[in-house]
C-alpha cells in the first residue's frame, strides 16, 4: 500500500511512518512522540531539502520540465524575500 504512494525525497521519513502504520495499535506511537519526531527530522533538513520540489515520477518529462522552471522562480522569489521554507508558529 505505502509502495504505491511513493514520492522521491521523502525517504528521511520511512522510519516515522512505519512505526505509525504497524498493524498492533499498541506498538504505534502516540501524537505527542509523532510530533516530537517529526520536529527533530525537520530540525535536520537543510533549507535546500525543504525548499526542493515534491514531483509525480509518472509525470511526462516536458511537464516535468514545465513545473521545475516554476518551481525554480518561485524558490529564489522566496530565498530573495527571506521567506523561511517552512511556516513558523505565531
């Protein structure tokens, strides 16, 4: 099923996920350890990983093409402007 829904680059959370998708409730960890985890995974990605586009690998490749120019522009819109790559709580 998770094989399926594969996107490239998001390999650093296959650990997470596992643990969240074992078929014994009990061995799932809580919201608490989920979102302790996750922080520290993205605490560790750089601002390139985070800012790098998420893409369909059945995609055509002019498409494919298509999006990452848009992609492009709007990256370094947001590096000029200081955008951080991912949103922070008030």
């Amino acid at each position: 099923m998770i094989q399926d829904q594969k996107k490239p680059g998001f390999e650093f959370m296959a650990p997470l996920v596992a643990d969240m998708v074992q078929d014994d409730p009990l061995k799932r960890p809580t919201m608490d350890e989920v979102i302790s985890r996750f922080e520290d995974i993205r605490r560790r990605l750089s601002s390139w990983k985070l800012r790098s586009r998420v893409y369909n690998q059945k995609d055509h490749p002019i498409v494919g093409f298509f999006r990452t120019i848009s992609h492009w522009t709007r990256r370094i819109v947001f590096i000029i402007n200081r955008v951080p790559p991912t949103p922070s709580p008030l």
